[in-house]
C-alpha cells in the first residue's frame, strides 16, 4: 500500500503553495484521494508513488 500525504507535505516537497497543489488536483493534472469532508475545505491525499512520478517527470504537470 502507498504512502498517503497531505496537501501541505506535497507543497513542501515541490515547494510550492497549498493552493497550487488543491489546484492541481482540481484541474486533474494531479491525481489524489478525496476524503470525505465536515469542514468547508475539501481534504486531499496524494499516493507517494504519484508524487514520484511528477518528480521523475512522468506527469502532465511536467509537460504542462
């Protein structure tokens, strides 16, 4: 089973903003699990593996 990271791990290791990661993942340039809600923000996980992938170069994002 992959690893599971937050919003905030992910911007920290691309070293980007929250915002651009919930970005990304709105516009399904970054793939990640939707988790159900009680607050008025939406909750993402991204898998591990797909961060490598974007760190390999193997993403949409990296072709963007």
């Amino acid at each position: 089973m992959s690893e599971l990271l937050t919003v905030s791990e992910v911007a920290n290791i691309l070293r980007v903003d929250d915002t651009t990661v919930r970005r990304w993942v709105k516009q399904g340039a970054l793939e990640a699990i939707i988790l159900p809600h009680v607050n008025e923000r939406q909750a993402y996980r991204i898998k591990r593996e797909t961060l490598n992938k974007l760190l390999t170069g193997e993403s949409e994002l990296t072709h963007a």
